[in-house]
C-alpha cells in the first residue's frame, strides 16, 4: 500500500516505540490519516499505536485537540503555532507520550503567496520536548505532497522517541 521506504520509516518508529516502551499519537489534516496508516500497517503497532486524530477542519482542531480558535484565526490553520498545539493537544487528549502533527495545503488548489501548495508544518513532541519543522515541496502534485508528508512525519517521531 505504501511506498517501500515509507513501511520502512514507519517499522523503525514502531521499533523504537517498542524498545522505549511510548505510546505515539499523530494529528493529521492535510494528510487525512496516512501517517497513522502507514503506522498501523506494520504488524504489532497495536503495541504503541495510542490513536490517530483526523482533524481536517478548523473545527476539528478546536473540538478534538484543544487548538484555540484564537490561534487559528490569528495565525491560519497552516502555521508553525497552529502544527504546535496540534501535536500537543494529541498528548494532552490521549494516553500517548509521543505525538506528531500534521498541517498544509496538498494542492492543487487552496494555495495563496504566502501558503503556497506544497507548504505543510509539522509539530512534535515527546519525552525530550517539542519540535516544529516547516517544508515546502512546491507544487508536485497532491499525491507526492502528502507521501512527503508521512515521511518527515515519520521522521519526526523517530527523532521524538529517540531512535
């Protein structure tokens, strides 16, 4: 289902979950539930795999997570402020001590100069604190935006749990 290199990444952060004894959360829009998939699809992810929110809109992020509508209004959904309450609010609304957030615009539309397609943030948090990565893939398609997506997702929380 996933790219060889994604089951890859996603074993790993499974792996190291594991051997660390933590629980992982992920808080996804942008990529609708496919870091949380690519997780699930290893064998014996149930072992650290706490929960997936799918907070697409604002909404979402408000009810399920905490974000302040505040800070969304002052910042857009698509900002590092917004990728930090995410990826806390997931620890915050879960039994899990690592969590990873993702939020961007995939394209191909919703893009403006200052949130281009291809933009996304992305939180972290674990035992060691938190974490903000900012990319931009630019406009490659929104398929690829989103795989790029899971992979420093991945990343993230490989670096979170301490791999």
């Amino acid at each position: 289902m996933f790219p060889d290199d994604i089951q890859t990444l996603a074993r790993q952060v499974i792996e190291a979950a594991v051997a660390r004894g933590l629980t992982i959360a992920t808080a996804e829009s942008c990529t609708g539930g496919l870091v949380a998939g690519a997780l699930t699809a290893i064998p014996g992810s149930s072992a650290v795999v706490e929960r997936g929110f799918i907070t697409y809109s604002n909404a979402a992020k408000t009810e399920l997570l905490g974000v302040p509508a505040d800070l969304i209004e002052a910042h857009g959904a698509v900002s590092e402020p917004v990728a930090r309450a995410m990826a806390a609010g997931a620890v915050t609304r879960s039994s899990a001590r690592v969590a990873v957030s993702v939020t961007g615009v995939a394209g191909p539309g919703g893009g403006s100069a200052d949130k281009p397609v291809g933009l996304v943030h992305f939180g972290a948090v674990g035992p060691d604190g938190a974490f903000h990565v900012e990319r931009r893939f630019g406009d490659m398609g929104r398929e690829q935006v989103r795989l790029a997506s899971v992979r420093v997702a991945l990343g993230l929380l490989l670096d979170r749990i301490g791999a």
